[in-house]
C-alpha cells in the first residue's frame, strides 16, 4: 500500500480517536457519528491541508461542522414533516 494512503488512513484514525476523547465518547460512537454528517469525508477530502493544521483545530471545525449538518438535517426534516403554522395560514387561505 502506498504511503500517501497509510498517511491518510492514520490521520483519519487519530482525527477519530481525539474526538472520541474529547466528546468523552467511545471511538465507536466518534466513528459513527463523524460518518453520518460526513466529517470523515471531509477529512479524506482535505486532507492535503488538514494534516497541517493542529489537531485541535480540526476537532473544533469537525464538531461545527457535524453540528451544521444535524441542524440542515433536522431543519430539513421538520420541513418535510410539518409544514409551519404560517405555511398552514398560507395554505387555508388560499394563498398556494
């Protein structure tokens, strides 16, 4: 396997490993959760200029960002679930 790919797959399990730690969550969970909203993605992604920056650096930015994603998730979700009560004004009126 080339070096650059051993890199990679070290500094993902590192980026893994520090927000298990830092969250006070187990690896497991970290993984799972830095999956779902794709901050690994992002990791693999960037990497060029990830790996150069601090690792608490990057944790901080990781955790924003799946913070972002969850937000755009359940926003959208709740959208797709309940119209609000101002799209339902809209709707009985015969504004749509």
């Amino acid at each position: 396997m080339a070096a650059s790919v051993l890199n990679k797959i070290e500094y993902l399990v590192l980026m893994v490993a520090a927000f298990a730690s830092r969250t006070n969550v187990s690896e497991a969970l970290a993984y799972r959760y830095l999956s779902q909203y794709g901050a690994l993605a992002l990791c693999d992604k960037h990497y060029g200029i990830m790996h150069t920056l601090s690792l608490e650096e990057n944790i901080e930015t990781l955790q924003a960002y799946c913070q972002r994603k969850a937000a755009e998730s359940e926003s959208r979700e709740s959208s797709l679930a309940m119209p609000s009560e101002s799209r339902l004004d809209e709707v009985k009126g015969g504004k749509l």
